[in-house]
C-alpha cells in the first residue's frame, strides 16, 4: 500500500468520525439538561478532525497553479 492509498484510508476514517461526532453532538444537545463540557470537548474533537480532513486533503490534492 503507498503513501497516498493509506492517506486516503485515514482520510475515510475521519470523515466517518466526523459525521458520528455530529450525530453524538446532535443527540447530547436535544436532551436537556446536558452535560456542557461533554458537549464542548466533542466540539473541539470535532474541530481537530476537521482540521486533519483538510490537512490529509490537501496533502492528497494539492492546489497546483497552473
């Protein structure tokens, strides 16, 4: 397996983390009253992960000038 297709694995599995967090985060803030600091730590995760997703997509696909 080469650099790109385990970038594109990692890259898989922190969308798909990504979109559970929304879902917990989702579920934690319809069910008043909610514990606030769970629900800003799963923000931050939240964040992070986004951050990875661009860092590894723009690894992948970089913005060449042509």
């Amino acid at each position: 397996m080469d650099e790109r297709e385990e970038l594109q694995e990692k890259l898989d599995l922190l969308r798909a983390e990504h979109r559970d967090l929304d879902d917990v985060i989702s579920r934690v803030s319809e069910n008043p009253p909610f514990d606030q600091l769970q629900l800003s730590r799963l923000k931050k995760r939240k964040l992070v992960l986004k951050d990875q997703i661009i860092w590894i997509e723009d690894k992948l696909y970089p913005d060449i000038i042509a």
